[in-house]
C-alpha cells in the first residue's frame, strides 16, 4: 500500500506524549505512532457504526427473512 506525505498540527501536549512513546521506543518514529492511533481510532469508528446499524434491525423481521423459503426444511432443524 502505499504511501502519502501530509502535514498536521497538532497541540504540544500531544506531541510531547507522542515524543515520549519514541522515545521509550514503543515506536520508531512519530508517523508510526500518528499512523497507529489513527488506525485505531478509524477501526473503532467502523465497529460503532456497526453495532449502530445493528441495532437498528427488527429481529422478528430478521427471523422472518432468515426462515423465508425454507418450508419443509424447517422442521427438519433441530429446536434451541
């Protein structure tokens, strides 16, 4: 994958943690550290929108469309 140039501006208190991760060599170099917090973060944003969609779903109407067409087959299936 690659790669792009930018440039961001962040508060000092912030570069000053992201400082002190290098340099207890949690990682190589500032983009590193950057790159990992927004990976995280994005990955976070995924699964809530998920979860949020999720939630949105009517399980009866679910239920409904997973049993849909499956007629005789149903009864063959075990109870739970």
């Amino acid at each position: 994958m690659g790669r792009a140039k930018i440039a961001i501006t962040i508060d000092e208190e912030t570069l000053g943690a992201i400082d002190r991760l290098v340099s207890e060599h949690r990682f190589p170099n500032r983009s590193q550290a950057i790159q990992a917090a927004l990976d995280e973060k994005l990955s976070r944003l995924a699964h809530s929108r998920l979860a949020q969609e999720c939630a949105k779903l009517d399980p009866g109407l679910e239920q409904a469309l997973a049993e849909e067409g499956m007629g005789g087959e149903l009864a063959e299936w075990p109870e739970y």
